[in-house]
C-alpha cells in the first residue's frame, strides 16, 4: 500500500534549447557543439509524487522545436509534439508546460520534429520522479546511453542515411554514457545502489547485465515490478530499466555491461569505498505499486497493427482541409523526409506529399480497455512507444519475460506482442521510436474521444 499522496512543491523552472560546448572526444578532444536544455548534457531533474512542474522552454536554436515528455501520463495538450498538440517553439519564442505526474519513475524528455538532428545533437533531458521506495537507497545514479555522430575533428558526420533510415537505423561512431565514453562512480560498500538505466540512442539495442555485484530488477520504463534477479534484459530505443544493486565490499568494483556489443562494453564502472554499511542478505523490497489504470481484459476491445515496409506513396489516402492545423505539419520540412521507407498498418506518415496525411491509426474511445495486437512484418527490432499510456505487456511470441508495464516496448521480428491500456482523451502518437524509422514513416497517431 502506498503512504498517503503527498502534498506537492510547485517546481517552475526554465529550460533554455541552446548550443553549447562539450568535448564528447575526451578532456583532450577537440570541441563539439551540441544541443542541450541544460549546461549539462541530458540534466537530470528530480520531483516528489505530488509535485507539479511548470517548465518553461526558451529556444535559442535556429529552428522551431518542443519538449515531448516521455512516458509521462500528461494532458494531452502537454505532450510536445508539434502541431499536433501544440505550435512549435520557434526560434526566440517561449512555451510553458504545466502538469502533476500522476506517477513515481524515471523519464525523459525529448523534441518531436527532426528528432534525428535534435537528438542526435543531444536535445535530450531526464525527469525523474520519487516517492515509491519502501525503503531508500544508498545511491541513486542515472546512466543514459547515447552513442554520438562524430568525425575526428569533433565536427558532425550527418545523422541519418539512406542505409541506415531501410534497415536497422544509423549508429553513431563513439559509444558514451552521460556523455562520457568511460563513465565511473564511487559507491557506499555492501550499500544499495539504484541505477537508473536509460537507452536514448537513435537506434542501438543494448543488453544489459550486471558482473561482480547483485542485481535485481525493480523497474520498468519506470513502472515498479516485483524484484527479479537481473540476468539481462534487453533496451531499445527509449526504452528505461530500474534496477538495484548490492554493492560488495570496499575496494572491489562491479560493471553494468551491455552484452548485445560485439564485445561486452561497459556502460558503467562502479568503485567501492568504505562507508558504515556491514553485510546483510540482500532481498529488496517491492516499490509502491503506481497508480496506473488497468485495462479490464474480459471486456477489452482488440485491434491489429502490423509494422512494416512501405508499399508507396498510395497509402497516403486521406486529405485534410487546409486550415486544420494537422496539415501544417505537411509543410514543415523539419517533420517530414523526402522518402519513406516504413509503414503501420501500410499507412506511412508523409513524406514529400505536401497536401496529404494518413487519418488517425484507430478512432478510440476514452475510459475504455484496448488489447493491440503488435506485429513486425520486417526483418529489424523496432522499440514501439504509445504517447500518454501506460500499458501492460501481456504476451510476447519470441520472449520469455514476465508481464510488465511499459510506455515502449521491443518489437522483434516476426514477433506478436499484446498489449493492454485504458484510452486516456486525445490526439496520441503511436510510432517506432528508432529515429529514422519514425521520420521515414513507421508513426501515426491514434485519437481518443
């Protein structure tokens, strides 16, 4: 049982969408500009459950832009994605955001047009919301892994390619974590150790495993789940894992690894030091169970939505009238490519196609339980995200895992994968979230009314 909801702090605070600097090739490196909301590359932001966060963003980049707040259960007219719920944030100009998280874990936050360029330059933020440990721990550290596009001079190479956009995306050349190829940390012996795991690379899979140390697992995409010993678990793009470790004894160290490398890379080395903590069997407790609404499956409505290759141009079968604000969209070469090479359900969001968009994926209604029906019809891993949901992954044909909650789950292919939600109101994207898969055409939008 959770302790009662907690009287929430008001958390106005500004985020400014501007070129910095950072040496992503090592101290001695030359200087790359990247793109953050922070001083720091992917700043982490803490609230209560109960807080509420007015987030103001200022753009100083020279293009329109947005703060998407991944996996958060947010007002629909909170949810950042340009045109769509709400207008770009234009060079010079201002957007606030306001909402209570309805839920404890850890999030992030991103754009939603040229996601490739944006993010890949770093446009990137994590929130992350605390209130469901029974028990606190010794250490709670974030490592977000994200690869980088970089020549040897520091300077970009370009972030997507026609290769990369057909199949499995295109992967950066110099592989880091928090923005540092070699991450490492001091930590408490025999202490607990939170890790806080997110994958927000535009297209890498990891895997990951923990040598030298206990570990178990205590959440997904921020959702608690009962423990379970960590052996690997697999991240796509977007993808989040929450998991504790205890720490063995001063002086040793224990490694986060990504085990889908050619080799094992670590993404994370983590030291021992002496602290007040003595050996202890190590048996976690269960987080507070969210509040997230759970479908009713008996009475669920099923709906099939096959990923796959694009057939063409002749998908894009529905006109919008030219004042509805979706068309805008259309004219925005930031949202579009000038090719497509993926679909839902043989539909691809469009491309050079200037005057014609795909209607709403599905027309759903609010307050009522879903099962999709998930299938990949293509030879790639595709990490599929639904906007403002949580929904539980019921069954999966090619993986052996537990039920559990999500916001994006891993497609493999020629898998099936059902999952369940309650339709919250509005205008929802629902895409790949390889980032050249959803800008080449594998996103649509599903509407809940």
């Amino acid at each position: 049982m959770r302790p009662p909801f907690p009287v929430g702090r008001r958390h106005e605070l500004t985020f400014t969408a501007a070129e910095r600097e950072a040496r992503l090739l090592g101290p001695a490196g030359p200087v790359s500009r990247i793109w953050t909301y922070t001083d720091e590359p992917f700043g982490v932001t803490r609230l209560r459950l109960g807080d509420t966060l007015q987030a103001r963003l200022v753009n100083r980049l020279p293009e329109h832009t947005s703060m998407h707040w991944h996996g958060i259960r947010v007002p629909n007219s909170q949810d950042g994605v340009q045109y769509l719920t709400q207008p770009p944030v234009e060079p010079g100009e201002s957007f606030t955001y306001e909402f209570t998280p309805p839920d404890t874990g850890t999030f992030f936050f991103h754009p939603h047009c040229n996601e490739t360029g944006q993010v890949g330059r770093g446009l990137a933020g994590i929130l992350i919301v605390e209130g469901e440990e029974q028990e606190p721990s010794h250490a709670d550290i974030v490592l977000a892994n994200k690869d980088w596009r970089l020549a040897d001079d520091g300077s970009w190479l370009p972030f997507d390619t026609p290769e990369g956009a057909s199949r499995a995306g295109t992967f950066g050349t110099v592989r880091a974590v928090n923005g540092m190829q070699a991450f490492s940390a001091d930590v408490p012996a025999h202490g607990d150790i939170r890790l806080r795991i997110l994958n927000l690379d535009a297209s890498r899979m990891i895997e990951v495993g923990v040598e030298g140390a206990e570990a178990y697992v205590i959440a997904t995409d921020g959702n608690p789940v009962e423990p379970f010993p960590l052996h690997t678990w697999r991240l796509g793009a977007a993808m989040r894992l929450d998991v504790l470790v205890r720490a063995p004894a001063a002086g040793r160290t224990f490694q986060v690894l990504d085990y889908f490398s050619a080799e094992p890379w670590p993404l994370a080395t983590l030291k021992t030091v002496e602290a007040s903590l003595r050996p202890r069997p190590f048996s976690p407790k269960p987080l507070y169970a969210s509040l997230v609404p759970r479908a009713d499956l008996k009475n669920a409505e099923r709906m099939s939505f096959a990923f796959s290759a694009a057939t063409g141009a002749a998908n894009f079968v529905q006109a919008v009238a030219q004042d509805d604000p979706l068309s805008k969209v259309l004219l925005d070469s930031l949202c579009v490519q000038d090719s497509t090479f993926w679909a839902i359900n043989k539909v691809s969001w469009p491309n050079a196609d200037h005057r014609r968009m795909p209607p709403p994926l599905a027309m759903l209604q609010a307050g009522k339980s879903y099962v999709f029906e998930l299938m990949n019809a293509t030879p790639h891993p595709h990490p599929i995200h639904l906007h403002g949901h949580m929904f539980e992954v019921l069954s999966a044909s090619r993986s052996d895992v537990p039920r559990f909650m999500a916001d994006t789950v891993l497609l493999h292919p020629k898998e099936r994968i059902e999952i369940a939600f309650v339709a919250e109101r509005g205008d929802w994207m629902f895409h790949c979230h390889i980032l050249e898969h959803l800008e080449f055409g594998m996103m649509g939008y599903v509407r809940v009314v």
